[in-house]
C-alpha cells in the first residue's frame, strides 16, 4: 500500500495541517512512522536555519544585527516587533549566561 502524509503550509495566515495523517498511521507501523517524522523536524529546522541566515542578510534596520552568538536563540518576536515597529529577533534581548 503507498500511502502518503502530506505537510501543507499556509504562508498568507501561517496555518498548517497534514493530510491523509489517519491513513498513513493506519499504514505504517509506529517506529518507521517516528523515523520518518524526524527527518522531517531535520529538514524544517535546517530551512528555519537558512531563513534566519536570510533575515540577517536582509536586515533593514542595519544597527540591529543578530547576535553572532551560536548559542543565541533566532526566531520571530511578534509582540517586540509589534511595539517597536519592525522585525525584532529573539536573539536582540539574549545575553550568555556567565
């Protein structure tokens, strides 16, 4: 049986949802399916990874540039860059722990 999972994203309104996700349990056993769900966390998280890369290449604001800390943590601050009126990063308010 070739059953498929599918990962759909919405980029307009951010939503995501998989498709045929019973079927596809209902066809695989529980250890291949946790295989399979790994290489996919592997694969968003190394395209979260060039994304941020992208952001910081395309920073607008020139004097706030992410921290080059490979422990900072990178990702979107809605209500930071909300109140502040642009794109803020996660890493802008991170400080390494001493």
């Amino acid at each position: 049986m070739n059953t498929k999972i599918k990962l759909k994203a919405n980029f307009d309104n951010g939503e995501g949802w998989l498709m045929n996700r019973d079927k596809w349990r209902d066809a695989h056993s529980p250890l291949l399916r946790a295989s399979i769900l790994q290489d996919w966390m592997y694969l968003i998280e190394q395209e979260h990874t060039r994304t941020i890369h992208e952001m910081r290449c395309e920073h607008v604001d020139f004097d706030k540039k992410c921290n080059p800390h490979p422990d900072a943590p990178h990702g979107f601050c809605r209500d930071s860059s909300l109140a502040e009126g642009r794109d803020v990063c996660e890493c802008e308010s991170w400080e390494q722990e001493k």
